[in-house]
C-alpha cells in the first residue's frame, strides 16, 4: 500500500456494516488474502461547482464543464463533471479509502463508462468487487485481479464504472534455510 | 467546439503534412464532415517530473508518482504519471488542438489502456482516427462516431489508447419556407 498520508480532511474512512474497511484502517491484502465477490466501499468525496470548475479549466476547458450558463444550453442541460475529473476523484478515493493492496492499486486500464453526470452538490463514493484472481504464470510473486468499480452519489446512482485489471502482490514466502 | 481560450502557452497548433489541422484553426465539423478512416493530430505537450507529482499529490498520490527515489524499487522502477494524469493530458490536448467537432468533445467512455509509463521528459501528442459512424435513429441532430485516440511520446511510442464513441452534432439544416 502507498503509506500516503491524506492529502485533505474531507476523506475519512468507510463506516459500511458487513464490508472490508478501507486502507485507512486495515492491514495490507496479498493476493492470498482476496476472494472473487469481496466488496470494499470507500469514504466519500463532494463535489462542488468551484472543483467542477477547477479540474476543468486545466484539463477539459469545454463550456458544459465551465460554466453553468454556458452548459444550460448544451446536451449535458446545465454544469457536469469532466468525465476525467470522475475518475481522477474515483482513484482518489480508492488510493484513500479502497482495497489496501500492498504494493498499490497499479492497472493497465479496462472500460471505463460514464453512466451519468456528476453536478455540482454531488457526493461520491466508489463500491469495488473482485471478479477473478489469476496468478502469474512466470511471475511468481504477483498476480491480476479484474475489478468492477462503481462510482456512486448520493442516491445510489451509478456515474462511472471501470472494471481494470490489477497488479497484485503475492505474500512473500518464507526463505527455508538449506539443510 | 468549445471556443475556449487556450490555457496555457505551451499549446500550439500541429505541423502534421496531409493531415487534418486540430481546432485552433478549422472550422467545426458536423457529422457529415467525417469519413472512416480520418484522422487528426493534436499539438505536443511536455511532461516533467514537477507536473507528475502535482497531479499525482492530488489524485493518486502513491510512492510511484510521488517520488523517483521511492519509484525504484516498484514496478515502475522510477516516478512514471499516474495514468489518469496521461489521461487528463490526453484530453487537454484534443481539446485544445483535437477534432473540431461542433458541439465539443464528449462521449460516454469507452476501453481505455495504459501501454507503457509516461516518464519525466516525455512529449505527448496524440493522434485519432474515425472508426465508425453511426447516425442516430431517435435523435436526427446527431450521431456517434467511435475512434480510436491513440497517445503517444517523442519516440513514437504509444503510452496510452482510448477507443470512445463520441456524440457529434449533425449540420443544422435550413427550414425550407411552407409554400
């Protein structure tokens, strides 16, 4: 796991009954450690129209992501979310709050679905299940979990999901001494 | 397209010989404007180790994207961007000197990939090309085009591929006067 201290106060850990904690609490999970169908849930992260705003003028300066007037009248019917900023607040809730994998949440991407707009009040939390763990054939020391992250706001309703495939540590083996 | 200004000065439009020129200078594209097979090429941006951990500091804030000497002993065996970083990158460029389509640059997703690290020192640019397109049977104002973005670093390496379908505004057409 990063060993990251967090960055803002806004990110607390998950109260979610029944559901592993997330990293801010919980020791670090080798591939040995995980099950297909385990489910975390990070914290939560609001949303405000100055983020909003903020994200986009940097990397998405588009009007509907600028400017709720400007955004009125375009197909998103007032100011939404950069999809980039949805996912770049996803990893930050998983890299705070989601699976404590050792040695960090690495992929190589996946499908990535942007099921609806983010507004400006919104607050998310991200929802992670384990579909399927494969060792490495030739490195002994890792694996790949396929994941299905959920993004969520405040009613339940899906905004984003990816479903990468991730890097996992093995737990390391012991040496035997030679006898 | 967005009309925005640019934001920064370290944007300028693409020399591509035989290729479509990006927005900073063509006029919007409409459905009809496009053909399978187009394709267009965006300005070049620089990446340093700075612009790395400030992202990184802010949306993914793990050893790798944070610190060089940290870095080493990782996977990434040195500080490489946060994919999301590539990613925001990716469509900072296409905006600012991507396809001009009328109506700007928005899609629902699509399968994303990280194929090598982006590193300190590289410059990205990306290219796009037009797969498919699909009129829309509801909605006669638009249709989807799927293309494949692929971004790529002063080697002619591609660190990341982005394959979204993208919803593009058809010409408006002229009301013809009831005789």
């Amino acid at each position: 796991m990063s060993g990251m201290p967090r960055a803002d106060g806004r990110i607390g850990p998950a109260m979610s009954g029944g559901l592993r904690p997330g990293r801010a609490t919980a020791p670090p999970l080798f591939l040995e450690d995980l099950t297909v169908g385990q489910r975390f849930v990070t914290a939560t992260m609001p949303v405000d129209a100055a983020a909003i705003t903020a994200f986009a003028a940097q990397w998405d300066p588009q009007p509907f992501h600028l400017d709720d007037a400007a955004a009125r009248v375009t197909l998103f019917g007032g100011l939404a979310a950069s999809g980039w900023h949805t996912a770049a607040m996803t990893m930050r809730l998983l890299v705070g709050s989601g699976p404590p994998f050792a040695g960090g949440i690495i992929g190589s991407g996946g499908e990535l679905a942007w099921e609806r707009p983010v507004r400006p009040g919104d607050t998310l939390h991200v929802t992670c299940e384990v579909l399927e763990i494969i060792p490495s054939r030739s490195r002994p020391d890792r694996g790949m979990v396929r994941v299905r992250c959920l993004t969520v706001n405040q009613d339940g309703q899906v905004v984003q999901s990816f479903a990468p495939k991730l890097v996992v540590t093995r737990r390391p083996t012991q040496e035997i001494p030679h006898g």
